[in-house]
C-alpha cells in the first residue's frame, strides 16, 4: 500500500490516548513518511462510528475480522481487554499486518508463547507499548547506568500506586476478574514496573511476592445489589533477585490512598544512586557518591522534553503523559516506514509475562520462584 493504514481494535481511554498521539506525531517529526487512521473497531456499528467521527478514522468496523481484512489497514493497534489480544494479535500476525499492542501482549506466559508462534510465522512486526521507557528522565538514568556512573548496583526500589478502587461501591469490570485481564495490580501497574526494572537493569533472576485483595465482591454493576467476586490481587509486595546481582523490591497497589499515578524508582550503586518520580517527572535526581563529602548531596538534572529530532514542543516544554505515549508509538512507525527492530516488541512482552508468571506462582505457594527465559 501506498500510505500506511492503522485500523485500532478497541476505543475506550486508552484507545482515545493512541489516536491522539497518531493525530500529534506528524507534527512533532515531520520527516517521517505518511499514514493513514484507516478503520476502528468496536462492539457495536453505533460505537464503531462515534469512534471513527472522535478518532479521525475513515471507517468503522463492528467485527475484528472485517477491520483486519481490510487492504487499507496495514497496522493493528490492539487496545482491547487484554483475554482478547491473543486472538486478535495471530489474526492479524497471520493476516500481515503489523500489531501494536498495549500492555499486556496477553494473559499469560503460555499465551504470549503462542503470539511468539505466529509471530515467527509471519514478516510482520509486533511493538508493544511502554511508554515509560520514554520519559526522557529514564532515558538519561540508562545512559547513566551503562555508563558505569554507579558503578556496581547494590539495589533499587521501585513503586507503583493508584488510589480509586477503594470504594466498594465500584462496580465488578473485567480489570477485577483473573479470567479476562489475567491478574489484578500485578498486571495493571506491575507490568509497568517490570518493564521499567528491566529496561534499567536487566533480566529478573526469581521473585517473592504477597498478594492482598481487599474488596472480595463487588456491584456487577452500578448500582445493582448483585455482588461479583473480585479474583484479581488489589496490591502486591515484591521481593526480586536480578541476573546482575542486584536485589530490590517492587509495591504495585490499586489501593494507595491519596494516590494519583505515583511510579517511583531509586537504584543505588557503590559510586552513585538515582531516584525518579513520575509526579516530578520533568527532573531526574542524581546522587554522585565520588565527590568528596563537603561536595555530596543530590543533583536535579534538567530533562524535560528532550527528544532528538522533533519539530515541536520545543525541548525546553513541561512533559505530557501523551508525549510519552506519542513518542513509542512513533518509535514503532519508525520502524515499520524505515527499517528497524521494535523496541519495545515482542521478546519484552514475553519477559514482562515471565515474571508476572513467577510472581503469582510465588505469590500462591509463598516460595522464591524462578523466572523462565524468553
């Protein structure tokens, strides 16, 4: 084809957060090659067309088969409840089409095995989304690290909080139910965590984890008096051993009181440290253990918007939770209209599931529990 189409599969907030940043990348690097926001697909044609008249798409789709069939999509965003990925991800792997995916690749280990499957079957490309890869202050802190700037990694801990599910008047939804999301904070927060721990430090080596779920049932819906079971984990406490050695902790929690989207991280080394605040997400903050005593204390290195190559915002810009997704997504264009291996793709969707496998195995028999290889 001609000009690149992206047919989506879903359109629920995060589905709106992707057209957005489609619609916002031209404009912040306009060198990169044309696309197109060729289909959307939803549950029924009423929603599939409010999708396409909000999104910017050309056409609407009620049926996944019909949006991947289509010969003007040439890429398949996936943002459908994650029980749904597999299906749709080797539909369209098998179809050629390209597949961008948020997290999670699917429910579980064994199903993102079988993505791999397809995957090797097809030319296709598969990216996933991370966005906090992206934050030009976890940029910077990898650079650091590969840089030897901390020199050996003694630990790190890294959290993840949200507040909101507190009320148990929040009606059951398919994130609360273990057969259609595949895990509860593990999965929605840890994930992210995961990810960020790996993109830093490397591989998990075995893991130790607690669950708690605090809410057991719930509304099916708003306002009924019909309870659900709830058969997810609301929080997790993590204990992990990392392949270089390092050891650290992780807390993912739907339950943090006085939380808003607080994703922190601090690694400390023999010659330094550094902490990350996704609330202060503009600075990171460096600790350089070799400078002499009366010198020491914490620098709050300037990051910002410092992408290279774009047009606009300018680097000197606040950051935007949508830049972050904006920049992944254009990331993988990249290397779909000019060549290149997706990073993050598919060997990190897998990894991500590995661990979050581990940590439930460990979580259920309360042992340390290895993490399988990709």
């Amino acid at each position: 084809m001609a000009t690149l189409g992206i047919g989506m599969l879903g359109y629920g907030s995060i589905g709106k957060l992707h057209a957005l940043a489609y619609r916002a990348i031209p404009g912040i690097y306009p060198s990169l090659p044309p696309y197109a926001m060729a289909a959307v697909c939803t549950a029924s044609p009423a929603t599939a067309e409010a999708a396409r008249r909000d999104g910017g798409f050309a056409k609407a789709y009620s049926s996944i088969a019909d949006l991947i069939a289509d010969p003007e999509v040439g890429l398949v965003d996936v943002v459908l409840p994650n029980a749904a990925h597999k299906e749709a991800i080797i539909a369209a792997l098998a179809a050629g089409k390209h597949v961008y995916c948020e997290k999670p690749l699917a429910l579980d280990g064994a199903e993102a095995r079988e993505i791999a499957a397809a995957a090797a079957a097809s030319t296709a490309k598969l990216g996933m989304t991370f966005n906090y890869r992206f934050v030009p202050a976890i940029a910077r802190a990898r650079k650091l690290v590969e840089a030897g700037a901390l020199g050996e990694i003694y630990g790190y801990h890294c959290e993840y909080l949200h507040g909101g599910y507190q009320d148990a008047s929040r009606p059951l939804t398919w994130r609360m139910r273990k057969e259609s999301s595949g895990g509860g904070a593990i999965v929605d927060l840890g994930s992210h965590a995961i990810d960020l721990v790996r993109f830093l430090l490397g591989e998990f080596s075995e893991v130790l984890a607690e669950t708690k779920t605090y809410i057991k049932h719930r509304p099916v819906s708003k306002g009924s008096t019909e309870l659900g079971e709830v058969t997810v984990d609301d929080a997790a406490w993590i204990q992990a051993r990392m392949v270089s050695g390092a050891i650290g902790s992780i807390i993912v929690s739907r339950f943090a009181t006085g939380s808003a989207d607080d994703l922190r991280i601090r690694i400390e080394g023999s010659k330094g440290a550094l902490r990350f605040d996704l609330m202060d997400a503009n600075w990171l903050y460096y600790y350089d253990a070799t400078r002499p005593p009366a010198d020491a204390g914490w620098t709050r290195l300037e990051t910002i918007s410092n992408f290279a190559g774009t047009s606009t915002p300018p680097g000197r810009a606040i950051l935007g939770w949508d830049r972050t997704h904006a920049e992944n997504q254009y990331q993988f264009l990249k290397t779909i209209l000019e060549g290149g291996k997706p990073s993050p793709g598919l060997a990190d969707g897998i990894a991500n599931h590995l661990v979050v496998d581990a940590l439930y195995a460990s979580a259920k028999a309360s042992i340390w529990t290895k993490v399988g290889a990709v």
